[in-house]
C-alpha cells in the first residue's frame, strides 16, 4: 500500500522519520533517485538514519515505478520519497499516482519561495501544472498537522 508520495530534496530526515513515519505507520520507505541509487556511501549513511522497523529501498525512478506496482497489492505501508519535481514527472510516466505531496524543495538560483521552505523555478512550476491538469492532486504539506495546500487549477 502506498500511503504518501512526497517530494523533499533532503530525503531522510528528522521531519521525514519522526513525524510522516510515525503519523503513517510506515513499514518502509522507498527513495526514488537516480544518484542515490548509484551512490552505495549516501544509502549507508541514510540507512543508519533508519529505525529497524522501517526497510529502507533505494531505486532509480525506472525500478521504483515497477516496485511501486507491487506496492499497490501488499499490506506494507509504503512512504515515497523523490528528490526532484523531474523525478516526480519522470515516475508518473510510468507509474500513474494520484496524490503528490510537495514538501521540502530549497532555494537555489533560478528558484522563488512558494511557501515555507518550497521553492521552485518556473519550469518546475510548469511541470507540478503538467501533473495536476494529469489528474495528480498536488499539494504543499510540510508536516501532517499543516493544512494541504492544493496546486488550484488556472483554467
């Protein structure tokens, strides 16, 4: 089952464990980013982050589209996170979800603070647009107790 599907650059975290993990009742968390795939070192250390009730996977957005599949027909709560707005519309090109939460996206040159600490540049404006006119309910959520903050429609 997958509970949330959330975009926060910094992956694992304190919000990430202590509070989502907690609040969902996560059994595992799947990190959904080609260069963490690729990086054994930052899978080592994010998984000393881990609580030993909580499998951590890491996939490139290719597999974690497969594996996420699989998710749908188990029991296992399942937290997705993705590094990018790229990673997210790369994933629903292959895995078609229907929820996306935007939590955590820093300032970078090129980029402008949407809410709290959501920033982001005007093509990832236009892509978080691309997905909610696709049908994904795309909301600004930093923590649970936070009111969704929904991606409204400009037609």
């Amino acid at each position: 089952m997958i509970s949330l599907i959330r975009i926060d650059d910094r992956l694992i975290h304190g919000q990430v464990m202590a509070v989502w993990a907690r609040v969902l009742n996560i059994d595992q968390i799947l990190v959904a980013d080609d260069a963490t795939a690729a990086d054994p070192f930052t899978q080592q250390i994010m998984q000393l982050a881990m609580p030993a009730s909580i499998q951590l996977r890491v996939a490139t957005v290719e597999v974690a589209a497969s594996l996420l599949a699989q998710a749908e027909t188990d029991t296992t709560h399942t937290l997705v996170l993705l590094k990018s707005v790229d990673a997210a519309a790369r994933l629903y090109k292959s895995y078609r979800y229907g929820e996306l939460n935007v939590g955590g996206i820093g300032m970078a040159p090129g980029r402008k603070l949407i809410w709290r600490s959501i920033a982001a540049s005007g093509g990832e404006l236009k892509s978080l647009q691309q997905l909610r006119d696709l049908g994904v309910d795309v909301y600004w959520q930093m923590i649970p107790t936070d009111e969704k903050r929904r991606m409204i429609s400009d037609k």
